[in-house]
C-alpha cells in the first residue's frame, strides 16, 4: 500500500497556482464524470483549498463549484482532500487514482471515523455542488443610516434570501445543488457601487443578483461588465442600454426608466394636462427618465415649463423651488427618490407651491409611504396629508391575485421574524462568506458603533412592498438559467460553460414567476409583464391603485379594470387636491385684483366690483371653452383710490406673483400702479379708473398711438375723453348754451372737465372762467363753492367727481337755496 509522498504548504501552493493558470473564462464541464461544478475543463481544484489562498490568488483562480464535504478532513496519515487532488490519488469518479499506488483503495486511508476521500473530496467524486451569487444592495445611506430597511432594501434582501433558502431545499431545481451567497452594501452610489463589485468578484461570485439603485448599477458595470460576470438588478431602471460596452452582462426584471418614463408621459396625456414641469435628481436615472418623458411628451404635445435637477441628498431645495415659482404649473413630473422628493414637496408647500390645485406625479421609487414618512417631525399629519393630496405615482404593476403570487405571500408572511421593533433584537443568521446578513455595519466600518438592523416582521397585515416581487424573481431567472445548463450537461453536451452561455440561458429565460410572465430582449430589458399602475394618495396617509396602464399607451381606470374581462383588479377613485374634487388643471395665471375696497376712512367702497370679479372667475371655472387647462388664482389687495396706496397695492401684487392685474377702480391710484407695472411688463385693466390721461384722448381713434403713456394699461369702460363728448353733446341735444363746471381736484376731475370744456366750445356751448369751479378732494364744507354756483348765471352745472363728494356738495347747495338748477355728470 504505496503512495506519493504528502505535499508541503509551499508545495500545494505552487501546484495550485500551477493548476489554475488560464482558466478564469469558464466555471464548469459539460462532460465531467462526476457532474461536479467548477470552471475549467481539468480535474477541478477544491473549494476550501482555494479559499485559503490570499485574495491576489483566488483573483486568477478558476471558479470551483464544488466543496468538500468534510471541512477538516483528514485521512489516517493527516493528508487532506488538497493533497488527493493535486498528487491523483484519486480520480473524479471516486476511484483510486494512478498517484495512489498498486492495489491501493481509498478505504485503506479512511479517517478515524472511516470516511475515505471517495465519500468526502469534490475531487474524488464526492463533495457538494455549488454555485456562488453575489447580492448587492443599497443597505444604507452614506451616513449609516439604512434605506427605510422595513419596506424597500431591507425587504428586498429578505425576499433574495427567501428564494436561497428554497433553491437550497429543493431536489427539483439544480438537482439539489447548493448555491452559496454574500451580501455586501452598494449604498446607492456609484463609488460604493464599484466597490461592492469588486468584493463579490474577489469573493468568487458566478452571478450577482443587484444594485439597488442605477447609479451604483453602472458603476458596478465596470466591473462585472469586463470580466464577463452575469448581474441581473430587480430595481435598477437606468436606461443603460444593457447590451453595448460595459453593459453586456446586465438584465434586469424591473421595468426600465424608459418604460416608467412613456408610462408617466401617457398617464400626464390622458388626465388632458398640456402643460408640466419636471423635477429629476442629476444622476444616471433622473437624466434616462427625463430625456425619455420629454421625447414621448413631445409626440403627445405636452409642453414641459421648466427642466430642473437636484444633487441627490441635499437638504435645501429653494433654487429648484424658485423654479416651480416660475414655471407656473400645477403639474409636477419628477424622476427621483423618495427621501430626496418628499422633503422637495415640504419645502414647495411651504412656499405655496402645492396642495390645493397641484398634482405632483412621480416615478416608481416616490410611489411608497417613505415620500411621506421621510418629512420632517414638525410636519403634521394633517399637514403631510395636505400636502400629499392628489399625488400620482407610476410603479410596475404586481398583479396580486394571481396563484403564483399568493403562494408567495403565504411563505412571505410564513418567514420567522429577523428583527424585533420592541426589543432591539436582530437576526443573526450569516451567509456564506461569514457576515451577517441583517446585522450590518454602519458606513464608517468602525466596528465599536451601533449596529443596524435590517431585518423585518413578516406577520403583519401591511402591505408587502411591490419590488420584492422582482428581486424574488432575479434568483429564479439565474436558478432556472443554471438548470437548463446543467441538464445539457448531463445529457451528454460538450465543452466548457462560459459565463457569457450563462447570460444567455438567462436571456432565454421564460416563465411566470411572482412579478407574472418574465421573458427578455436581447439588451436584457424585460419584454413581457410590463404593466405600470397609477397610485394616488387619498388624502388620508394611503396609496390606492386608481389605475392601470399597458405598453401600447392605454391606461384603464378603474370602471374599465372592474368591467373588463379577467381585470378582476381591485381600483379606486383618484382623490385630487380640489375642494370640489374636480381634476386640477395644467397651469396657473395669478390675477391680482388692486380694487378699492376701502375709502381713506375705513369706509367699505368697491366692494361690488370685487364681487363682480369672484363672480367672473366662477364662471370662468364653470366653462370648459374658456380656460380649459388654465386654473385662475386670486390675489387681493387694497388701492384705497389714493395715488400712494396703488404703487403699494402694484407692489404687493408683484411679490404675490401676479401675472395680471384687475384695478384699480379710480384714475389716480391706477396710474401710480402702472407706473411700476408696466416697468415690469404686467398687463393691467381697469373697469372704472375713467381718466383720459390714462390713454389717447382722441375719441375717433379705436387705438392707443406710439404716445400711449401706460401701454400695458387697458380699460373695459369708456375713459373721460368719450364722457366728456357725450356730456358735451347732451348739454347740445337740449339747446343748453350755457353752463357751470365742477370738478374735484385729481387727475380724474381735471382731466374730464378739461376733455369736457374742449368739447363743448366745438359746439358754441358757453363756460365762462368764473363758472370753472373746483374742490379739494375728501372737503367737508363746500361752502366756498355753493357761492361760486349762487353767483353763476348758469342754469345748467356739470361736474366730474367722486359720488361721495358730489353728493355732500348737492346737499349743501340745496341748503343754501342753489334750486331750480340742472345738474349732470360722471359718477
């Protein structure tokens, strides 16, 4: 019973490294006899024994699939299964190899216990098969703080490792082979993202199964991409296109951005909204989405307003707000992630863009509680609620009524708890490079910190969140890939399987999973199950599926879904953010309304005007033909009649955001209003300010010439320059040659009974000096001119004046016996 010598440490090392010299392309044989796992076309070289070896080494090490049995085995002489490899004391098919000697059997070296390296080596026949997959997720953010591990990451780890622990309890799929993971953090950065790839290469990752997030997705491209490893993401919607340059080897099961994108576009186009903003974070996501939305949005003839972008993770969001200021829409697209999102809504509703009128529809990521629940802790429920209030999201559609799914649900909510809220406790259950799986470290790697735990409690009557579903599936399409491979090889199939043959068995994948019927383009974008529903919040801290939308642009609200064959799909109506519940519109003018509502003394003025122009706008609001996608907001102020308070009331309006101005009602205080108005370019119109220095006096002219001292001032009533002529040629229709004028002195009295004069001496009508008449604005006693009418000889008076002062000034002229004398005038 003769054999080779044992080998030393520095012996193994050598012939390991000697055995594993160009063989990085392939991780196992079609023909091997054994059927064993492992990359090159030679007799295969263990797994433990290359796990020992420094991580330099394992980088040019071809890929095993196969581990012994027994760990620390060791035969009656102490060698190892390392030493029956490397020096053929046994073949792959449990027989003594030609190293072993004459007549030798590998039961004469059994161990103590009598197991022989038959029963314990992969490389005498024995062994478990295996197949390594990374796991990459965004865990945490960059401060340690976990990505809301209870409803997004945090589940979609438990669901990747909910499919691991089936697959490895299950004869029918992989034959019983077991496929080993690690978790390692991506965090949703690009660096981290990177950094995670090159982990699980080293680890000896086969596939990987992530990112979270798209920009950590192309980052880890660069590395998974050139050394040929398969990755297949369940939340990464990038548009990348998968299938050029670094790209190869990306799938996914997640609808992609540009899917999302067409989605949002279509559902934008069907509520009739012409016109919106968008909001995206400036990451490889947000720009796809964008320049996706704006394509489809274009062929839809809806006008974006605005474009605007923001850093992920900032805190302070006013420039991006002063853009919605500006863009004038009550509709508001945005393309980014929840946590950055809600705090944008907050800060927008805070300076009075959102709420009432305002739809904000976002992508997949916002369409969670966690827009919400991330506000800040003075936000009020009440307030979150307002400020949520006809929100729109469009997320990839799970049907969950489907049989595959259910049964997914029961051993979803079957799963013993991996954390406890009450107690702090976290599970401790490890993968298969030796680091906890929910028990992970905090970002600064500093292991005297806290743990954070992203665990969950599966047994509660909450929603499972949508994307689970799709990382759920992910294992599949690699497990279902593996399995065609591994039954050609056992039905006789020749040569080496590379990784790139893997990626395409999982591109030829098709089947219906828990997501529905997954099947892939040739870029690796998911071609069939693509279904997006349009949720909206209630108003009342929920999301309700209002509607559905397929890949040929339809959406289906919910009298179609509940009437539609075989869309038994549970719907209901879409709450908006309008008292009256009506669909909000497009956009939005800012109408100020600079009226005089109050006189100097307090008194109520023009009230009635104010009220006639609320009565406008309601049936503005009432009429399809007018306005149809322009929704009117009101900004009021007081103008008083007096010239200092229209350039404050002009003032005022401007800081409100008015677009156009109503007032004001008299002559003075509009022209101190247009004075700054038309500095500003804001359109003006008045319904009373009559003052014919306001505009042409020329009544035969139906324009304002190039001398128009306010253009941008109109006026719905006649000014002074037509009063004054048809005053003029009433005094003439009555033979009246000769009169008396009164006027107050402001622009308005002045100015009309000046036009007034002109007018009557064309038509020979007398106005002698001492019968012009005038008064100081708001004078009690009207004394001084009661005696300049006693002393006229005119029998006819004319006045331009306010009511309120041509009325005292009739009483006192009664009282003072000015009877028997015709009056008439403009107001």
């Amino acid at each position: 019973m003769a054999r080779t010598a044992s080998l030393s440490v520095d012996q193994i090392a050598r012939g390991a490294n000697a055995s594993r010299q160009g063989h990085n392309n392939y991780f196992f044989p079609r023909s091997a006899p054994s059927k064993k796992l492992h990359r090159s076309g030679e007799e295969p070289f263990c797994s433990r024994a290359r796990q020992r070896l420094l991580s330099s080494e394992r980088e040019t090490a071809g890929l095993t699939l196969c581990i012994d049995n027994e760990v620390d085995w060791r035969d009656i002489d102490g060698d190892t299964c390392l030493a029956y490899e490397e020096l053929d004391w046994c073949t792959a098919s449990g027989e003594p190899g030609p190293g072993l000697g004459t007549n030798a059997s590998l039961e004469d070296y059994a161990d103590a216990d009598g197991l022989n390296a038959g029963e314990v080596c992969c490389a005498c026949g024995a062994g478990e098969d295996i197949f390594r997959l990374g796991v990459a997720l965004g865990l945490y953010t960059s401060n340690g703080f976990a990505f809301d591990g209870d409803t997004f990451s945090g589940a979609s780890l438990a669901a990747i490792h909910l499919a691991l622990q089936e697959l490895n309890g299950n004869d029918r799929v992989l034959a019983g082979r077991r496929v080993e993971f690690m978790v390692v953090d991506s965090k949703c950065h690009a660096e981290t993202g990177y950094q995670a790839a090159i982990s699980l290469d080293t680890w000896g990752a086969d596939a990987v199964v992530g990112t979270t997030c798209s920009n950590s997705a192309v980052a880890a491209q660069t590395v998974l991409g050139n050394i040929g490893i398969p990755e297949i993401s369940g939340g990464a919607t990038m548009t990348l296109v998968p299938n050029t340059g670094n790209h190869t080897y990306f799938m996914r099961t997640v609808p992609s951005a540009e899917q999302e994108a067409q989605a949002v576009a279509d559902v934008v186009h069907y509520y009739n909204w012409s016109s919106v903003v968008t909001v995206s974070a400036a990451d490889s996501y947000g720009e796809t989405a964008t320049g996706k939305f704006d394509k489809a949005a274009e062929d839809l003839n809806i006008s974006v307003a605005n474009r605007l972008t923001y850093k992920l993770g900032v805190e302070d969001f006013s420039e991006v707000v002063r853009g919605l200021q500006e863009s004038h829409s009550h509709i508001i697209v945005t393309f980014g992630y929840a946590v950055d999102i809600g705090r944008l809504m907050e800060q927008a509703y805070a300076a009075g863009v959102g709420g009432e009128g305002f739809v904000w529809v976002g992508g997949a990521d916002t369409a969670q509680p966690k827009l919400w629940e991330g506000m800040s802790s003075n936000v009020s429920e009440s307030e979150r609620n307002a400020i949520m209030q006809g929100y729109l999201g469009v997320r990839g559609y799970i049907n969950t009524s489907t049989p595959e799914y259910v049964a997914f649900a029961e051993r979803w909510r079957a799963q013993p708890a991996t954390m406890d809220p009450v107690t702090g406790w976290c599970s401790s259950a490890m993968d298969d490079a030796g680091a906890p799986i929910y028990q992970r470290y905090d970002v600064d790697d500093n292991l005297t910190s806290y743990d954070a735990c992203v665990g969950m409690v599966f047994n509660t009557t909450e929603e499972i969140p949508p994307y689970v579903a799709y990382w759920y599936d992910a294992v599949y399409v690699v497990a279902y890939a593996l399995q065609m491979l591994l039954a050609g090889a056992e039905g006789g199939g020749s040569g080496d399987i590379t990784r790139q043959e893997l990626r395409d068995a999982m591109l030829a994948q098709s089947f219906v999973g828990v997501s529905g019927t997954l099947s892939f383009h040739a870029d690796g974008n998911r071609s069939s199950g693509l279904m997006h529903e349009v949720v909206n919040h209630n108003g009342n801290s929920a999301l309700q599926r209002v509607a559905l939308w397929a890949p040929q642009g339809e959406v289906l609200e919910c009298d179609v879904l509940r009437e539609g064959p075989g869309l038994n799909v549970e719907c209901g109506s879409v709450v908006w953010s309008t008292a009256n519940n009506q669909r909000p519109k497009s956009t939005y003018i800012t109408l100020g309304n600079a009226l005089a509502l109050t006189t100097m003394e307090g008194e109520a003025d023009d009230v009635t005007g104010l009220a006639a122009v609320l009565m406008a706008l309601q049936d503005i609001e009432g009429d399809d033909t007018v306005l149809a996608n322009i929704a009117v907001r009101l900004a009021v102020t007081d103008s008083k009649c007096e010239s200092l308070h229209g350039k404050e009331a002009s003032v005022t309006l401007l800081e409100m955001g008015a677009d156009v101005i109503v007032g004001s009602t008299c002559t003075t205080a509009s022209a101190a209003m247009a004075t700054r108005l038309d500095v500003e370019e804001i359109p003006q119109i008045s319904g009373s300010a009559t003052g014919a220095e306001l505009g042409a006096t020329d009544v035969d002219s139906d324009e304002a010439g190039e001398s128009d001292p306010y253009p941008y001032l109109m006026r719905t009533i006649p000014s002074d320059a037509f009063q004054a002529s048809a005053l003029a040629d009433l005094v003439h229709f009555y033979n009246w040659t000769r009169v008396a004028t009164v006027a107050g002195e402001d622009s308005y009295g002045l100015s009309g009974i000046e036009a007034f004069q002109e007018a009557a001496e064309a038509l020979d009508i007398t106005i002698r000096q001492q019968d012009r008449l005038t008064y100081e604005i708001g004078v009690e006693d009207f004394s001084e001119v009661v005696r300049g009418l006693q002393e006229s000889r005119a029998l006819i008076i004319v006045t331009f004046g306010h009511a309120l002062d041509t009325g005292r000034l009739m009483e006192q002229a009664y009282a003072a016996g000015v009877a028997g004398k015709g009056t008439c005038g403009w107001k």
